[in-house]
C-alpha cells in the first residue's frame, strides 16, 4: 500500500510540475502580446472560413473590407492562417495599414498567410481569443465554420453580460447567416431562451463600404 501510495504521489508531483512550467508558456504568450498589440488600436478583428481561395466572393469581400477599415483609420487583426484571414491580412497590408496575424500552431489547415506585417504564434486557443478581443473595437465575421461560430457567440456573450463594452458586430453575407439568424429569433427567442435586446447585438449588412460605414457610425455614436 505503501509503495501505491509513494508511486501515486510522485505522478502527482510530475503532474504539478509540467502544470507550472504550462502556465509560465501561457503567461508569456499574454506578455508578448499585450506588449505588441497596443500600437495596433485601433483595430478591427475579421473572422471567417479558411477553406476559401483567391477568387472566392467571400475571399475578395474579406480582402476589400480590411483594405476599406485601413483607409478609415482602422488596424486589422486576423488568426494570421489562410482563406479570408489571408484575404484581410493582404487587403490591409496593400492599404498601408497594421496587418496583425495571431497564428494558432495546428497540425492541419493553419500554416500562417505571408500578409501580416505584425506576426504573433501562440499554443492556446484561448490566448488567441483574448488577444483577437482585447484590443478590437468592433468584429467582422464572414462565412466560416466551426470556429467562426464558436468565436461570434463568444463575442456576443461578452457583450451580452458586459464582460466588454458593446461593440459593433457586422455578419457579413445576408444569405449565409440568413438561416442562423431565423433560428435565433424563430426558437431561440420564441423560447424564451434569450432577450429581443439580444438581436440587435449584431447587424447583419452585405457591401464592405455599409459595414465601414456602420462601424464608425456606430463608434462615433459612443465616444
């Protein structure tokens, strides 16, 4: 019994350790993030498939929005991998603006684009999203998948019970997100399961210029 325990004990204490040195890998992705990331604000975080080439609607929409935010002012901020993070990188890049690209290391799909001119790689999905947020002063979200999704509710949500202030959320393509938005007003709402308020969390528009426009619209109305 003895032995069991020393063995357990000493899995424990191998377990504590590889969890300490993984927070301090943690702490310094926050670090040189918070220490990059400043000189960008503000900034735009653009969201959407990487499946999409050059070509694609999707891709040459993703590419005129960011190059039309730099114009405006604007600093944008991608996961730095390809498909309409590659598009945002290059149009804002070819504007002259801050072309922020956080790449996520993944054994498929994200090999970083060659557009950001300020590059960042971190290990962790949830310091890519801290550092994609922190710093945005508005979200742009054009068709994806998965993690696109899972990024535009978490942004809601935090607009949603003021973990951030309210921002501007555009959903970029009206017969892509056509479907998902019925089905929060038509279940979700009608369920009782969130607020009228929750719906106008978000706009939905089509043309790059309308959602320049409502974004500094909408920001020029706050400050």
């Amino acid at each position: 019994m003895k032995q069991e325990l020393d063995e357990k004990q000493y899995v424990l204490n191998g377990l504590a350790a590889r969890e300490s040195w993984r927070l301090f890998k943690i702490m310094a992705e926050f670090v040189e993030g918070f220490e990059e990331l400043p000189r960008v604000y503000p900034a735009v975080t653009i969201f959407g498939s990487t499946r999409v080439r050059p070509g694609d609607p999707c891709y040459e929409k993703a590419e005129e929005i960011a190059r039309e935010l730099v114009r405006a002012g604007f600093s944008v901020i991608t996961g730095g991998g390809p498909g309409v993070m590659e598009a945002a990188n290059k149009g804002a890049a070819e504007a002259g603006g801050w072309s922020v690209g956080i790449n996520i290391r993944l054994p498929l799909e994200q090999e970083p684009n060659p557009y950001a001119n300020l590059k960042l790689e971190v290990r962790y999905f949830f310091v890519r999203k801290v550092l994609m947020a922190k710093y945005a002063v508005a979200f742009v979200f054009l068709p994806g998948g998965y993690g696109t999704l899972d990024e535009l509710f978490e942004v809601i949500t935090l607009v949603q019970t003021r973990k951030i202030r309210p921002v501007p959320v555009v959903l970029v393509g009206r017969e892509y997100w056509q479907g998902l938005v019925e089905w929060l007003r038509h279940t979700v709402l009608s369920g009782g399961k969130i607020s009228d308020s929750d719906l106008d969390l978000f706009t939905v528009l089509d043309d790059p210029g309308e959602v320049v426009n409502y974004i500094r619209e909408h920001l020029s109305l706050r400050d």
